[in-house]
C-alpha cells in the first residue's frame, strides 16, 4: 500500500487495487509477473521453430544433406510451429500437444549437437585442431538454438493464460 501527502503534511494510505485495469506494456508486464504467459509464448515459440528450421534447410542444403539426419530438425520445425500456434488457440493444445513437440525438438537439438561434435572430430586433425575445425566445420553451438525453441515450448505449457 502506498502512501500520498494531503495538503497539511499528513501522509494517508492510497488504496490501489489489484484488479486495477492496465493496458497495453503494463497488462503484458503483470501477465509476465504473474505467470500469465502462456499464449504469447506458444505463439513466439512457433514463430521460432518455423524462423529455426528455414536457417537449417539452407544450412544443411549447403551441406547437401550428406547425413539423412539432418532432414529431421527441418521436418520437425513446422511440427513445433502448428503445435506452437494450437498452443496459442488452445489451452488444451498448450499443454498437450505442444509440451510433446517441444519435447522432441529439445531431444534433436541436443543431438544436433552431439552429431556437430562429432563432425568436427571426424575432420583432419579432429579436436587437437580444434580452433580452425570448430570455425570450418559444422556449427557446434548451432542445434543449441533448436532446443531453446523447444524449451520455450515446454515453459509456454507450464505456465498460466492470459487474462
């Protein structure tokens, strides 16, 4: 409860209501404060598995898909970005089905990156020649973006709607 000066110096309780009506950046402020961010994190969350798996397609296009793996991350990323949008719908989809693709989009951002770890050990000189395979080779970091688009994903279906 805060407090307001009347005119002679006396201070008075200012009762401000919680249920007072916000708009705009203070309604998404409180939303976020209060664990009310469900909807507008499906819907992030779809805008970045589909955003992640265009960059992928042209990342491994320019490998030319040498390993049949590397079409999985691509085929998945709409996968993420229906059940992303359901989420946003749905409440039930948000905790449905988008925890379950949020879940295989971490799991093959984390072997994206155990497979990236691994092509740059095959490379001449492996990890000893690590600076100069690590900037030629596959990108190792790279499949860790995938997974925080699935660990969006997966908050989005703990957390609470919007009012």
């Amino acid at each position: 409860m805060r407090r307001r000066k009347q005119s002679k110096g006396h201070d008075v309780p200012e009762i401000t209501s919680p249920s007072a009506v916000k708009y705009g950046i203070d309604r998404m402020v409180h939303n976020v404060e209060t664990g009310r961010f469900e909807r507008s994190l499906s819907a992030l969350t779809a805008a970045g598995a589909l955003v992640t798996a265009i960059e992928i397609y042209f990342e491994h296009d320019s490998a030319s898909f040498g390993n049949k793996l590397m079409w999985l991350p691509v085929a998945i990323g709409p996968v993420g970005a229906l059940a992303g949008v359901a989420g946003f719908c749905s409440h039930r989809m948000a905790k449905t089905a988008l925890p379950v693709a949020s879940a295989a989009i971490v799991a093959n951002g984390l072997q994206g990156t155990y497979l990236h770890a691994r092509g740059i050990a095959q490379k001449p000189g492996g990890w000893r020649n690590a600076r100069y395979n690590i900037e030629m080779g596959p990108p190792l970091l790279a499949p860790l973006l995938m997974t925080m688009v699935g660990g969006m994903g997966l908050l989005a279906a703990l957390l609470r709607r919007e009012k």
